[in-house]
C-alpha cells in the first residue's frame, strides 16, 4: 500500500465560482507521490472530474455542476485504498457573482518534515485560502501600517490632538455622483468616525471636473460651493488635487460656508498680486501675498476666529494681478491651541476626475501643495487604479507609480521640516482587478509594510457585486448607496471601535434656558413670557435694532424629514425670528402683536440625508423690534 503524503492535512482549499463556469482547479505534487494511488473528489457528494498526469492532478467541476451549487458546498479531496477512504483536502466552495478567483488556478502540494503546505499560483490566487501564510503576511502588514492612524482616532476620540486622514484619488474620490455634496463617501467617514464629536472639515477646491471647470454640473451633486466674479482661467498643473483656477486681475471669488476657521491656499507667481484682498462677510481679515521670484507654490494662509462658527461668506479679490488659487479648507466646531487643532477628526478629499496616477507625478507643484495639505495627516489613503486600468497601463508600472507618488510627498515633506511619516492605505476600488492589487502589495512591501498597506474593497463586495445592490449610478459611478457602503468598509477597516451616536429622540427640542454653542449681536436676555398662551417658562429677548442677531447650536439629527416648530413671546413692535438648519431656511415668524406666548410652525421642513452634528441658528432678522425666543421643536415627520 503506497504510503500517504503525511498524516497531516493541508489548509482546506475554500474557492469562490461562478455559477455556470466550468472550474478548473490544477494540484502539482511532489515527485512521484501519486504513483499507485487512487483518489476522488466530490462537491457536495457530487462526483468531479479528476485526471491524474505523472505528478499533476486535475479537477474539474462543469458549468452544469456549478449551476446546481446555489449555497456553500463542501469539497473533498479523498484517497481510497484497502477499501478505506481518507479525506486529502477538504474545503468549501462558494458561489459568488464576484469571485475573486479566476476560472482556473493553480495549486501546489509541498511536503518537509511533518507539514504539508499548498501554495496557489496566477490570477486566481486572491479567493483561496489556501494561501494562508500569504494572507496572515498581510493581515500582520495590515496591522503595523494601520497603528498610527488608530492611535491618533483613538487620542482625538479623547479631546486630545486632532487626527487627519487625506484621500488622494480620481473620479471616485472627487466623488460628483451623490445627489448632494455631503453625501460623498468622504463626508460619510467623516461623520462616522467623529461620531459623538461635533467638529467637521471640508476641502473646497478652486474648481472641478477634469478641466478645473465651475458649471453646476461639474461640482458633486451640483450643488456649487463658491461662486466668481469673472471667468477664471483653469490651471490643471497646480493645487494639492490639481484643480486650481487663475482669478483675473481685479475679480474676486466668494466661498459661502458654515464654520469658523478658514485655510487659504494658494500659490506665489512673479505676475501674481502682492496683497490680495480677503473678506469676511464685508470685513477685512487680511491679505495673501501671492507674489514670488520664483514661483512659491503652497503657501496657506488662515482667517477668521476660531469657535465663531456661523453661516459666512469669504470673498477672495485678485488685487491688482491674477491670482492663482488652489482651495479652502472649512473648518466647523473644534478646539485650538497654540495653532492646533483638537477634539475632531478631519477627512479631506482630493480627487480629481478622469486623472491616473501618472497626471499627480507629471505636475512639478503637485507634491508640494500635496504635502502641505497633508501636513498633519496620521494616514494617507491613495484610491487610484481605474483610470491607469483604462489607459492600459501595464500592473508593473502602476505599482512603480504607486512608490514614485509617496516618495515624491515624502521628498516634500522632508523638505518642508515634517518628521512624522504617515502611513499609506492602497484603496483599491472594485474593478482594477488582481494584477494591480498585487502590484499594490508590491509597492507597498517596497516602501515598508510597516508603514503600508491595501484594502481591496472589491474582496469585500456583496454577491451579486456593486450592480445587483444598487450601489451605482447609471453612469458606472458609486451612488448614494455606493458612497455609503464605500464609507462603511473603509471605517471598518482603520478603525477598531465602533462609535455611534446615541440614539436621539423623534421630536429635538432648543430651549431659551439651553446654552447656546456661538453667539452674534444677541447677548443671554432670559426672562420670564408675559401675557396669555403657554404655561409660564424662559425667554430669551434679543436686542430690538434692525442688526441680526443669532443664537447658534449644533444638535444630532438622525437622517429623515424634519418639521420646525417655535414657540416665542408675542409683543408689540415685534421682530422677525427665523430658523436655519446649516444653510436651509426653514421659514420666519413675525412676533408683532398683543402679548402672548404662542407657537408657531415652520413653512418649509428640512430633508437630513445623513445622521450626524448640524448647526442650528436661531436668527433675529434685520427687520426692526426684538425677538422673545422661548422654544425651538424640530420633529421628525419621516
């Protein structure tokens, strides 16, 4: 009797298919070690086609074989000899819509002393388990290059130093494919891993699309964030995603937003303006010296008061000479200190439609504004692929772009004074396929899997693949729920705690008596209602003039409609009281009249898209008589 290969059994060989494909899977054993043996295989107790050549074995499931596995079935690799069967391998294959195996791989059985390994080789080595050695390398990998930037959300998490984590990426990162801006996948991960937190930031570039264009429909749900004066001149060669525009002399550009701090960035050319004027709300906050023998790029410059948050409008004027603007940075609701930043979690998104790996390394500014951007980032994420796939760039020199990419941020930031290297995920987008996934692994053992890693967010797709569950849009693009999903696989993958907000009720109520988070024009004035109506309780007058004045909150609000109710002090003379809910007007109440303590409901509801921290402004309007505010009730109708 020939003797077995040895007692112990190799890793089971786990196989995703594809309903109705032939499978091939091929073993090559050791020398001479089938030589007068007989074996079966079986899929769910269903014979396979097994063919032994000198030391190959092949087996083969047939399209009809694959077609009647509709749920995980076991396999069997099983020598009978004497009479008696003995399982060689087992495992258990799967159908999938989306398998990250390739209908046909191979497998190699090893032996040494007292272990037997199976080894996979080509394109389908990704879906086998029986790669585990490889796998547990790169969950190891995973874990050292993954360490910083969970220890910085795990600090910022305790009121400590801010964590930062940019995106580099194309199409899907600019993300212009949701149905509104904040529901980016970005945002999305933003508002998850801040949780409880209330701070926000947002990167605003000077322009969109592949040519640095500003229509509607250039911009992520076509909802337009800043607006300029006279058609600038697009510059694709410059900013840190290479959408910056060139202001004409004398034109201005408006960024309205809500927040408190402002980050400039732009670059210094020998034509540019030496003192470009910048406002906020009509009040001077500074200038950008934006002219430089030779070219400075990434310069930043900051305005505004931190923890002034509100709605306001930040105008840019090319004083002078052309400026070259690159984008804002927003930042909302945060502590600072000494210059930096606490108590939050920042996601920025640089994309840039249609770009490939090889437009970041052809711009000789790119990585200098890159770097600057990015300055305090605990990691970051490079999510290009798709575009280089298309191109027909070959995985070898993909992953050769994917090093030259760090290694030109990393030349920057030495250059620049910064010490802390962050670390680098390889997000690789559904669709950019083995090769360059492998490519990716590649790039990152080259720089240090210590420091990098990938995600291959294809591995984690529902069967049925992004289509069969809506998570794309008719254009090929990630949806509303592909966004989310997106978001959703990132976090779990970089962050190790599950942060969620408390539940909140249908009906959130501001009263007169709670602090409110800023205020403008309307100092505290609580005093008790007078008059008929509601049961006695606080109100709080603002002043009477005809300047605005405003009380402004941040409240949870979990996605769906809601409704705006507001109870107030009627009087005579009476100002006008509206309700915003970040930029949407939810209506006004004029309080003129005899004295009274009424409520009143809001004409036009809010549709919250997201769960996550809004600001909320009660606002006393510029029409002239005070405002006796006692109760804010916002409802939630659906």
């Amino acid at each position: 009797m020939p003797p077995a290969v040895l007692d112990t059994r190799p890793p089971g060989l786990d196989v995703p298919f594809r309903p109705g494909n032939t499978l091939t899977v091929t073993l090559a054993w050791p020398a001479d070690a089938l030589d007068g043996r007989t074996f079966t295989a079986t899929l769910d107790a269903v014979a396979l086609g097994l063919d032994v050549d000198g030391d190959t074995m092949t087996i083969t499931a047939t399209d009809a074989q694959t077609s009647a596995v509709t749920t995980p079935a076991a396999f069997r690799l099983t020598e009978t000899t004497g009479g008696e069967s003995d399982d060689v391998i087992i495992g258990e294959w799967r159908p999938s819509s989306n398998p990250s195996t390739s209908t046909s791989s191979t497998v190699t059985v090893t032996e040494s002393a007292g272990a037997v390994a199976v080894t996979v080789a080509g394109p389908g080595t990704v879906g086998l388990t029986a790669r585990v050695l490889a796998l547990e390398v790169q969950a190891e990998a995973t874990r050292q290059a993954l360490a910083k930037p969970r220890a910085e959300l795990a600090r910022a998490r305790m009121n400590d130093r801010a964590a930062q984590l940019v995106f580099l990426g194309d199409s899907l990162t600019e993300s212009f494919s949701p149905s509104a801006r904040g529901l980016r996948w970005t945002d999305l991960l933003s508002r998850r891993l801040n949780g409880h937190k209330q701070a926000h930031a947002q990167y605003i570039p000077a322009a969109a699309n592949v040519f640095s264009t500003q229509a509607p429909g250039d911009w992520p749900g076509g909802d337009v964030p800043l607006t300029y004066s006279a058609t600038p001149t697009n510059d694709i060669g410059h900013g840190a995603d290479l959408h910056a525009t060139i202001i004409p002399a004398g034109a201005f550009v408006d960024i309205p937003y809500y927040g408190d701090l402002v980050n400039i960035f732009y670059t210094a050319t020998p034509t540019g303006p030496a003192a470009a004027a910048v406002t906020i709300d009509g009040i001077a906050a500074g200038t950008l010296d934006a002219q430089n023998t030779p070219e400075l790029t990434s310069q930043v410059v900051q305005v505004g008061t931190a923890g002034d948050y509100g709605a306001h409008t930040l105008r840019i004027t090319a004083t002078g000479a052309p400026l070259l603007f690159e984008g804002v940075v927003v930042y909302e609701g945060a502590r600072w200190g000494f210059g930096i930043r606490f108590d939050a979690i920042d996601v920025l998104a640089l994309g840039h439609v249609g770009f490939q790996t090889s437009h970041y390394i052809a711009s000789a500014a790119w990585a200098k504004s890159f770097a600057l951007m990015s300055a305090q980032a605990a990691m970051i994420g490079i999510a290009l692929g798709v575009n280089d796939l298309g191109a027909g760039r070959s995985a070898a020199d993909y992953g050769a772009n994917l090093v030259t990419i760090v290694e030109l941020v990393d030349a920057q930031r030495v250059a620049f004074g910064f010490t802390a290297a962050p670390s680098i995920l390889f997000v690789q987008m559904p669709g950019v396929g083995d090769a360059y996934l492998a490519a990716a692994w590649d790039a990152a053992d080259e720089l240090g899997t210590d420091r990098c890693a990938v995600l291959d967010l294809a591995a984690l797709l529902p069967d049925g693949g992004a289509a069969g569950w809506g998570l794309l849009d008719a254009g090929g693009h990630p949806g509303d729920g592909g966004h989310r999903w997106i978001a959703d696989a990132i976090a779990d993958h970089i962050d190790l705690s599950s942060v969620v907000a408390p539940p909140r009720p249908d009906i959130v109520r501001i009263g007169a008596q709670h602090p409110a988070t800023q205020r403008s024009a309307w100092a505290e004035a609580l005093t008790f209602p007078s008059g008929v109506g509601l049961a006695p309780t606080v109100r709080d007058t603002s002043p009477s003039g005809t300047t605005i004045g405003e009380r402004r909150h941040r409240v949870w609000l979990d996605a769906g409609t809601y409704a705006g109710h507001v109870a107030y002090q009627q009087q005579a003379g009476g100002g006008t009281v509206q309700v915003l809910v970040g930029h949407t007007s939810l209506g006004s109440v004029a309080t003129a009249g005899a004295d009274a303590h009424l409520w009143a409901s809001l004409a036009t509801p809010v549709v919250i898209e997201s769960p996550g921290w809004y600001p909320v402004t009660v606002r006393k309007t510029a029409a002239s008589g005070a405002v006796g505010f006692v109760e804010l009730a916002l409802r939630r109708t659906a």
